[in-house]
C-alpha cells in the first residue's frame, strides 16, 4: 500500500557498543537487565549493539566516564571492528562528549540522546513533532556553547573575545529564538487542548500509564474496540490517543500515555507536559505493569516516582499485572530446569499485591484476552463511584 520502494536499497544497519559504569552496589544481574534495556532502545533507534563494555566505579570519570584502562579497550575494539556510534547509559557532560570524541573518533550518544532520537522517529502528531524539536534544542543549548567555547580554546587565548566568541552568541541567538517560536506553538496546541477538554467535561476520565512496552497501547485498543459503544469518532482528529468507552451505559474517556522509563530525561518530561495533563487531569490512573520483566518492581517504582515528578501520585490507581502468559512460560521454564530461583506462583503473588495495594490488583494478558472481563468489571465498579458521586441523580 502506499508508496511504491522499486529503488529503495538497502542501508546497511549501524552498529553500537554499549558502555555502563554501574557503582559497587549494583548487583551484576542488575547491570546485565539495565545493558538489556540499552540495547532494546539502541535497537528501537535502528542500531545493533555488538559489544557491551561494563567498569565498576564509584563514579564515572569526570573526563572520559569510564578510566583510562577501560577506554584503551574500547579503542582497541574500535580499531578491530566497524564500529558506527559509543553509547553511554548515562547522561554525559558536554566536555565528556568531547574528550571521548577525540579519543574514540566515533560518534558518542549519551542516554538523552538516545532517547530523543527515538522520540523523534516515534513521534506523529505535530504536538509530539514540536514537542520532541522543543526537548533537541534545549539539549542542544548548553552543549554548543560547550562546543563552540571549545574551538575558540584552540585557536588560542588571544582568538577567544575575537570572531569565536560572535559566532557562539549568534548560534546561541538562533536556538534560543528557535526555542521560544516553539514554545509559542506548543502554548496554540494547549490551548487547543484545553477547549477540547472543556468539551468533554464532566465525562470520568482514565488514564493508562505505565513503564515504556508494557502493553497500554494494546490494552486500550483491546477496551476501546472490543466495546460496542466504544467509538472513535468524537476525538479522533483532534487527539488520537483518547478514546471514548461505554461499558453498561457508562461512558468514560480513556487515554493511552507516553510510556516511562528509567533515567528520563527531565528536559524531556518538562516538553511533554501537556501530554503529560492527560494523567494530571484523569480521575483514575491504570497503571499497566508487564509482570514478564525481570525488573518490574523497579519498573512500578518508576512510574511512581515519575507520577509523583507531574503532581499526579495522590491519584486513584488500578493496578493492573500484564503479559502473565510469558510470566508463566517462564516460571514453568523455572520450574523444569532445577537449581534455578523460581519465580513465585500468581496466587502469592496476588496475595502480596492485594494486601500492599488493600486494593484487588488484576492479573491479565491482553494479547491472550486472560482476565479481560475482570478488568472490565473493575474497571465499570471504579468508574461508575466516581460518575455516580458527581451525578447523583444520574441513576
Ligand atoms: N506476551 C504478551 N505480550 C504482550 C501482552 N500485551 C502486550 N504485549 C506485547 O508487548 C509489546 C508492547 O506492547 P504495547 O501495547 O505497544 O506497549 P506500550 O505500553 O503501549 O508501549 P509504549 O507505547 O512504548 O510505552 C507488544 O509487542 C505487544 O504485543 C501480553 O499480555 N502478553
Ligand atoms: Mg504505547
């Protein structure tokens, strides 16, 4: 469909080696989850990692993030092998960037960039197209001052209040302007935001979040399709992530959310605030949580933390344990192979939750429709308090 590729060659994928200095704390199997989850973004971005390099340290190094020891290795594996970007899993300082640029002749990406990156191939509306140009500049700001500080250096002291100095004030000007004509853009798009919502006023509003590939979007395709009311119409040229639900007569609107991850860039999440009002302004918050991940209690952690960074953790919340057709594969996996740590059964699962959360948490999949009606009734017996308490006589 669409256009045609008769002459689309095929680019050759780039390749990435992944770099972490995790501190004496962190457990090795931890280390090992976080370079996964590098390399699942690096992968996202269109790279293939094929090295990963890992130094304890207290600290990164304050030039190069990692010692010199460590960057003589990962010199030595450039120079063997073809070699497109490093990528840190951390945030660099500009001079970082700067000094490993020299040393490695490659491309360096630090964890913002990375993420911006895919943020930016990802992103389709144009409130997300400006949102993510918005989040770049400001990324870029400090670090061409850094950049341009640097080249005038070279050219020597006496250069330094000379034409240099110009061209960074001048560059500086540029991005800055570029930054606020945004800025006024993304105030058009709130305030198109904000009559929409006045539109839709008074109607329960739900919002699912979630750590990144949990599965919201599939959830909320699976509430939102599968309901004879549900519709699409309403709000779909405006914002295509809410969607309107009736579920016994009760409509409310539900939302699909930017997933979170660890180490956010907050430049990032303070350009997605205005997405981000969809969690702030709902009355109820599914949070998604895919109990597969190896990781998933940090995960919830997170997503807490990150709520509680956008003035959203006092919400209800429904917590809600995807993906439990792979959490059990695995567990049987576990289970034949002895000597292994086995994960614990659903049941003691629930009973740790329930008793944590002094709520029902719910346990589905949604690719296999496991628990859907459950989550459904749960979901109509919370939304239906919160219509009913604002329309009493509704009944
Ligand atoms: N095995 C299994 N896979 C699932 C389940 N639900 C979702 N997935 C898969 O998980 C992946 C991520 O699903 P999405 O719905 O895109 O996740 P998301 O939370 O919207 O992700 P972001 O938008 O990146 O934050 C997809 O490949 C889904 O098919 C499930 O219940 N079981
Ligand atoms: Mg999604």
């Amino acid at each position: 469909m669409g256009k045609k590729q008769f002459y689309e060659t095929a680019k050759p994928q780039e390749t990435a080696i992944l770099v972490s200095v995790p501190n004496y704390r962190q457990s090795d199997e931890q280390t090992q989850e976080y370079l996964d989850e590098l390399a699942f973004l690096t992968e996202t971005a269109g790279a293939k990692t094929i090295k990963r390099f890992v130094q304890k340290l207290e600290k990164p190094d304050i030039r190069t993030y990692v010692g010199s020891g460590k960057l003589n290795d990962i010199k030595a594996f450039i120079v063997e092998h073809d070699v497109d970007n490093v990528i840190f899993d951390d945030d660099l300082s500009p001079s970082q960037v700067r000094n490993l640029e020299r040393e490695l002749q490659v491309k360096i990406v630090d964890r913002s960039l990375l993420i911006l990156d895919i943020f930016a191939l990802r992103a389709k509306s144009a409130q997300a197209r400006t949102q993510v140009e918005m989040a770049q500049y400001q990324y870029l700001l400090p670090r061409l001052t850094n950049l341009w500080t640097h080249l005038s250096k070279q050219k020597g002291g006496i250069g330094m209040k000379g034409p240099g100095e110009t061209e960074i004030e001048t560059d500086r000007r540029i991005v800055r302007d570029k930054i606020s004509l945004l800025r006024e853009r993304l105030n058009k798009f709130e305030k198109q935001s904000f009559e929409q919502r006045k539109s839709r006023s008074g109607m329960v509003r739900v919002a699912l979040v979630g750590y990144t590939n949990v599965g919201k979007s599939t959830l909320m395709n699976l509430l939102s399709k599968s309901e004879v009311f549900a519709e699409n119409k309403l709000f779909a040229t405006v914002d295509a992530t809410v969607r309107k639900v009736v579920l016994e007569n009760i409509p409310f609107l539900l939302s699909d959310t930017v997933g979170f991850i660890r180490k956010l860039p907050t430049k990032l999440i303070e350009s997605f605030k205005s997405t981000l009002d969809e969690i702030r302004e709902s009355d109820l918050l599914v949070h998604v949580v895919d109990i597969s991940h190896p990781s998933f209690e940090d995960h919830i952690a997170i997503v807490n933390n990150t709520l509680k960074d956008i003035e959203s953790a006092e919400k209800p919340v429904l917590l809600v344990f995807n993906k439990i057709d792979q959490y059990l594969e695995k567990r049987e996996q576990e289970l034949a192979s002895e000597g292994e740590e086995v994960r614990p059964s659903l049941d003691d699962l629930k009973t740790t939750y329930m008793a944590k959360e002094h709520a029902p948490s719910l346990f589905i999949s949604a690719t296999n429709k496991i628990n859907i009606e459950e989550l459904r009734e749960e979901l109509l017996r919370r939304v239906s308090e919160i219509h009913f308490e604002r329309y009493p006589n509704n009944v």
